[in-house]
C-alpha cells in the first residue's frame, strides 16, 4: 500500500493579511479585526504584533484594547476575505483534486499521486500562493491529517518574529509517534480542557503517555473515546480528504448590543431568525428536521434546546412555532439575554408528490417561493409582516451571525 502524502494549509492571520494588502500602512502595526468594543466586539483575527502583546482571537475587543490601549480595531470585510479565499483554493485543486476546505482559511490537500517529496511540494505550494495572491501560509504534513494539523501548529508555534510565520513542517513516515510523543495531550484533536485535566489526574500528561496506557483502563474512564485517544495519540489516523463537505446544519443568531429581557422583542427577534434560516433551507433546495434553539445569558453561559419534527419542513411559521416553544422550555420572565439563534439540522432535499388538489403545506410553499423572488429582486424589506409596520415597532440592534 502506497504511503499517503497529506498536507495542511493554514493562511497566516488571513483577515489581517488580506487588511494589509487593502491598506498597506497596517503593515507592522498591532491591529485586530473585529466588532467595535462599545457593541461587545470580539477579536475575529488580529496581527503578531498585537499577539506579542497578548491579544487572541475570539477575545472580547473591550479586554484588548484594556490590554493594549493602541491597538487598531479594524472592521471586517468578509466578502473581500471570501474572494481571495476562494482563489487560494483555486490554486490548490491545481495541484489536487483530493482538497477538503476546512473553513476559509485552511485545507487539507491529498498529494499521494504526486513524485515529489512533500517538503518539496510544500515549498512549491506557499511559493505559488505567496506569489499569485500575496498571501502567506504555513503547512504541515505527514501521511495522516491529524499529524500534518498537528505539524503545522507545532511549525507555526516554533516561529519567532513579529511577522508571519511561513512554516513549514513535515514529519517524515514512521515518525508520527515520536513526533507526538512530548507533545501535551491537548493537542490531540478532541481533548479538551475537561478531558486533558481529568487524564492529567490519572497522571497522563503527553501523547506519549496517552498511547503507553492500557486500552482497556481508558474505555473504562471514557468510553470508546478513550480507544480513539490511544490511536490518536500513537499518530494513527485513516480518515480521507473529504472533496465536498455536506451542510449539517443552517443556523441565524444574534447579539445584542445590550442584553435584552422584553420577552415582545425576543419573540419577534426568534421570528426574523427563523424566517433567515427558512429562506436560507429553500434557497439550497433543502428540508430540516430538528429544530434547535441557542441562548447565551450575561454571565456567557450558553444553552441549547432542540426537538426532532415528524415531517421535515423549509417553512417560517413551523421552524419559527417550534423555537418558541423550545425558547419558553428555557426562558423565565424578565432573564435578560445575550445572544438568541435559531438552526435548523437533518437536512434533506424535499421529495413532493404532486397532489391532486394543493395541501396547505403546498400552498405555504408556493407562497413563501413567490415571496422568496420578490425579495430577491427587490430586497429584504419588500414584503413585511404586518405586525412590523405598526407605529413604535423598531429591532433590537446586534451583531448577526450565520453558520
């Protein structure tokens, strides 16, 4: 069997990478990307030299700027940050077809067909990127995707200066144990903060300890998780470059710019989520079955409620009767909230016989379909429930989020 050649692409602190280029007089400043401190902001991305100063990404904006009062908040372009995305993965399927996008700044390239060695491919691949798009990366590789991600962090984390990193790290086949060996078992993908400290109780503190413990122990703390640990930890891993990653899941939120306890408001807010995420289900053809609801209160602690439908449905009106009821199951009167979202998941591409005469579910699709054009052509606001036109009628202000 032929050994696989796997790398990991990762553009350097790419929302500020593609900022520089748009406005070179960034280059070298401590700067961040993200929302404005006063709307609670967080970090989105933020440039080295302002992680030299502490800043990290999903850091509340208010705290970076507490830490570094020079720092330079940028808002961000996500539109721009998805054009030059999508032409560093065009250059990647040129030298791949195998390429699985992990977000929109990291990739996973399967190059097993390729002759050259991987830290030549590697090289040629950050050449070509840097040179046709101006926009830095580093890569990892090794003959499995978790220890190329794993190299690429560990490449990354290695470099000094104030400027990207361009690393480049390649663990050689038959190395993955010993590459992973003193590494904290935090780094293995799947460990977290909760898990890493209960394995440090049972005194397993790096790979190399996690994969010399006996199987059958850590089934016995942690289930079948603890076998996947082992594995993991010992540098195996079969999974394949998936080429297409399916929709799981199509979701809206929001986040108050103050925390908002009128439960009128917070209604109507779960009813203009739910109609984004319907629109959003039609728009791509397809149908969801569980209906999730997300609440964060002040204090960050965030909570989830979901129900499983009998049928699975595109339609406002049921996604949006179903998040008030999951939304009632959680919410007391008067408890302010932070963040309220509305997703929707099991998704599936309608299958419609047509009927004799029009059920009502087809007549509500035929409808929200005409009304979905109109919007499209004329904008959002074109057609509006009747209830938002009443005098006095105004939206909590926030930051919207969508998945």
């Amino acid at each position: 069997m032929a050994v696989r050649k796997i790398l990991h692409i990762d553009l350097d602190a790419f929302f500020c990478s593609v900022e520089e280029q748009m406005n070179p007089a960034l280059r070298g400043k401590a700067f961040a990307v993200g929302g404005r401190p006063d709307q609670r902001g967080v970090v989105a991305s933020c440039s080295y030299p302002a992680r030299k100063a502490g800043i990290r990404s999903a850091m509340p904006m208010s705290q970076a700027l507490r830490l570094l009062p020079a720092l330079i908040v940028v808002p961000a372009r996500h539109h721009e940050y998805g054009k030059r995305s999508d032409a560093v993965m065009a250059i990647l399927r040129n030298w791949t077809p195998i390429l699985e996008q992990v977000s929109v700044d990291e990739a996973f390239l399967d190059l097993s067909d390729l002759p050259e060695d991987l830290e030549t491919l590697a090289k040629k691949i950050q050449t070509e990127v840097q040179q046709k798009t101006g926009l830095p990366c580093s890569l990892g590789g090794a003959v499995n995707k978790l220890v190329a991600k794993i190299a690429n962090d560990v490449g990354k984390s290695r470099s000094a200066g104030n400027g990207p990193p361009r690393a480049i790290l390649i663990v050689p086949p038959g190395k993955e144990a010993e590459f992973l060996a003193p590494l904290p078992v935090k780094t293995i993908w799947g460990i977290g903060d909760k898990t890493a400290n209960r394995l440090a109780e049972l005194g397993i503190k790096t790979a190399s300890q996690l994969a010399a413990a006996d199987e059958e122990f850590l089934i016995s703390q942690f289930g079948k998780f603890g076998r996947m640990m082992k594995q993991s930890a010992a540098g195996h891993d079969d999974s394949p470059v998936m080429v297409e990653h399916a929709v799981k899941s199509i979701s809206q939120e929001i986040t108050f710019e103050r925390d908002l306890a009128d439960r009128e408001r917070l209604i109507q807010t779960l009813h203009d989520l739910s109609a984004q995420v319907a629109f959003r289900l039609r728009s791509n053809s397809l149908e969801g079955s569980t209906v999730r609801i997300k609440i964060r209160w002040p204090d960050f602690s965030t909570h989830t409620r979901q129900v499983t439908l009998a049928q699975a449905t595109c339609q406002d009106g049921v996604i949006f009767s179903t998040a008030c009821g999951l939304f009632d199951s959680i919410w007391a009167p008067g408890r302010p909230v932070r963040l309220i979202g509305v997703g929707v998941s099991g998704l599936q591409t309608p299958f419609r016989q047509l009927p004799l005469w029009d059920s009502m579910d087809e007549k509500e699709r035929r409808l929200l379909t005409a009304v979905d054009e109109v919007r499209e052509k004329f904008g959002k606001t074109a057609i509006q429930r009747g209830d938002q036109l009443k005098p006095g009628f105004s939206h909590p202000d926030g930051k919207r989020g969508q998945h």
